[in-house]
C-alpha cells in the first residue's frame, strides 16, 4: 500500500498558518516555550487534531497527546511529536515540522480510511529549546523520568517566572500524569539542521543514534589593572590565557577521526571594560562525538591544555563540566522500520547520526524509538533563514506514517 501518501500542499499550509504565531519580521519565527506565541500555537494544533478525530490529553509539564484510536484500545500507543516553540531568533520548520508531520499524517489515514491496531498519539513536548527555563526537552524530560514534575514546574526564567505559574497562564497545566505508563514506540521526523543530506541528494536519513556531548565551563582569574600603567610583563590578564585557550581548544577537535565538534560560544569577561585588564574570564566549551570514549579523550586533552596555558601565565583556573550525556543508539527495529518505509516508497536514503539534541533522545531510555531528518536549506538552522523544500517535507512524512504504520499493525 505505498500508494498511500500524505498532502503535500496540506503540509505546507500548515507550516506557514503555524509560523505566523511569534513571526519576526526577517522571515523567522520567535516563540519560546509557554509564551502567549506558543499558547497560540498549541490552541490551533488541538483544534486542528480534534478536527481530525483525536482525542486530546494534556499532563501535568504541558505536553499535548492528540490520539488517532486504535482498533485495540489496551494497546500501548506509538507516538510520534516534536516541538511547538523556537529559539528566540528561529526559523519555521524546526520542531513544528515533526508535530505537523504526525498531524498530516493522521490527516491522510482519514482521507484513506485507513485504520490500525494500536493507538498513535501525536505529541507536542513543552520547551524542547531551553531557550527560556535554563535546560531543554523540559517535558520530555520530565515524561521519561529525567526530572521530577516538581522540580520541572519550579524551573524559572530570567524574569523569575516559574514553568508552572506559566503553563497555569496560559491554560496547559493539564490534569494527566506524566508519564509512567507504557509506550510501543516513539518516532520524530526533523529537519536536519546540518548539510549532509543536502549535500549528499537525498531526501531521508534514517538517523542512528545522538552524539555524546560534554558542556565544560572554564573560569580563567588575573588581576585586573589600569590599562596604561601596568606594564606588559607584571600583568595576569585573564583575557590572553582565555584566547590562548580558546584556541588550542579549537584545535584538539583535529587531533580526531573522525573529529568531535567544539564550540565556545560564550564569553563573559570582568569588568569588561576597555582600560582595564581583565581580571576574570569564563567561557564555555561544547563538544560533541558519536563515540562517548573518544569524546572524553578530547575532553581530558582540552582540560590538559587549560591547565598548561595558565600555569604558564600564572593564571588561576577552575573547571566545570556543566552537563554531559552519552551517545545514544536508537532502536535497531525502529531504524530499520524506517529504512523500509523509504525503500517501499522508493525514496533513497542514508544512515545518519544526530549532532543536536531532540526530544526522542529522551524518549529513547523508555521506549523503542527512532527518528527520521530531512533535508534543510544549506543545512541553517537555529536561524531565521532556515528553510526546507515542500517536497522533502512531505517526503519524511511519508515514510514516517508507513513506519508509524507498520509499528502500530494495519489492519
Ligand atoms: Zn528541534
């Protein structure tokens, strides 16, 4: 039955009626988690799922679950979902496609009275971005067991707002539990947010698993000092042992094959002033790898080089790796569900690995779960820029309904 696919101009009207709530005048989309943008966004997704037959649940961190019934109401549901809300300066397919996807999806098993035997639930997880609450995947997260409820909900923002007087404001404190109960199988179709599937021509990655990634926080302390009167060779700026640093940080991703990637992408200097010699700076490195291993060697030689660059300049220095997770394997089933569901629609494909992080990574501690990328437009993402083609958008809901389809059992 590969005859069956979804709306492709459907799809895309969906997207761009989606992309008017926090809209920015460059092309983009800002909407951060628990805003009146994102309550926008969520009132429209549940009418449009109660339009198209589901019944809807919303649990206690926010997250919304449209189900599309199966023929066996006891049977634990595959889900599908992403994300509604963005970075502050995002773009229009980010998270929203693969609630969309889901949504297309069961909108094209109606058109064909297609029916199934377990349930599929479409999910929209609260704040996947961490843009606004301080970390991502917050429902997520806290739906696999990766945070309490309670300390969820006391989660605050720059502005002292808590995650659960924000989804009290905007009416998604729902009454269901969060999580806890059994789920067949998770599956988010994405845009890739890189150029490999671009570059490569294809249209589907079948993603294998996500990159380990350690966030290391360096404090580097001087002396601070009158710009014009200290000369050069009693000074203990911070600020050069921190390019110093920087530099051959950057670096160790070379010393690898194949390499990690390394960031730093946030510096604070104090007093930050023009004629004054820095007397603290902190910045952060994030890096990343497939391998876990390979991704603490790079890891133990950056913090080597840390050591080195300051005890050479009589710099003080501490170290703090401000989060880690390992790499993770998604389902070989799931992964293979989807490399069938593209081969039957013969849509060529490639084996793929994650570099950011997404909700099915938490899913994937509870339950079977896979993912499925398409293409993005020169691989931008996190962007206002960031654009996707119609056709591969359709293209992975396709082959995301045919492996949503064979997991819940056509009947
Ligand atoms: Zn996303």
């Amino acid at each position: 039955m590969t005859d069956l696919r979804c709306n492709s101009q459907r799809l895309w009207n969906a997207h761009t009626a989606m992309a008017v709530f926090g809209a920015t005048p460059s092309g983009g989309v800002g909407r951060l988690a628990l805003t009146d943008e994102d309550r926008q966004a969520r009132d429209l997704f549940v009418t449009w799922a109660r339009e198209a037959g589901c019944e809807i649940r919303i649990d206690g961190v926010g997250n919304i679950f449209a189900r599309r019934a199966g023929t066996n109401p006891a049977a634990a549901p595959v889900m599908t979902g992403s994300h509604l809300d963005t970075q502050p300066l995002g773009g229009r397919f980010d998270g929203i496609f693969g609630v969309l996807a889901g949504l297309e999806a069961v909108r094209a098993l109606n058109d064909a009275d297609v029916h199934h035997e377990k349930p599929i639930d479409i999910v929209c997880w609260t704040d996947e971005e961490g843009s606004r609450f301080g970390d991502g995947c917050l429902g997520s997260s806290a739906f696999t067991g990766g945070r309490t409820l309670a300390e969820t909900l006391a989660m605050t923002d720059a502005d002292g707002l808590s995650v659960g007087s924000e989804l009290q404001r905007i009416g998604y404190a729902g009454p269901e539990p969060v999580g806890g109960y059994a789920v067949d199988s998770f599956f988010e179709v994405h845009i890739e947010q890189g150029p490999i599937l671009e570059n490569a021509g294809l249209q589907i990655g079948a993603v294998e698993g996500a990159q380990a990634a350690t966030v290391y926080e360096i404090t580097i302390t001087g002396e601070e000092g009158h710009a014009g009167t200290l000369p050069m060779t009693l000074r203990k700026d911070a600020m050069r042992g921190a390019a110093e640093m920087i530099h051959r940080v950057d670096d160790v991703a070379f010393e690898f094959e194949p390499y990690p990637v390394i960031t730093v992408g946030h510096v604070r200097v104090r007093p930050n002033s023009r004629n004054t010699i820095p007397g603290q700076v902190v910045f952060t490195i994030d890096s990343r790898h497939p391998d876990t291993e390979t991704l603490a060697a790079a890891g133990a030689r950056m913090v080597a080089i840390c050591e080195e660059v300051s005890n050479t300049q009589g710099l003080g220095l501490s170290i703090n790796v401000k989060g880690h997770r390992d790499s993770v394997a998604f389902d070989t089933q799931c992964i293979q569900a989807v490399r069938d569901a593209a081969n039957a629609l013969g849509i060529p494909h490639m084996d793929i690995y994650s570099g950011a992080g997404h909700d099915a990574i938490y899913l994937a501690r509870t339950c079977p779960a896979g993912m499925i990328f398409v293409p993005c437009e020169d691989g931008i993402s996190h962007n206002e820029a960031e654009n996707a083609r119609p056709e591969d958008l359709a293209a992975g809901t396709d082959v995301l309904m045919h492996a949503l389809l064979a997991r819940a059992g056509r009947v």
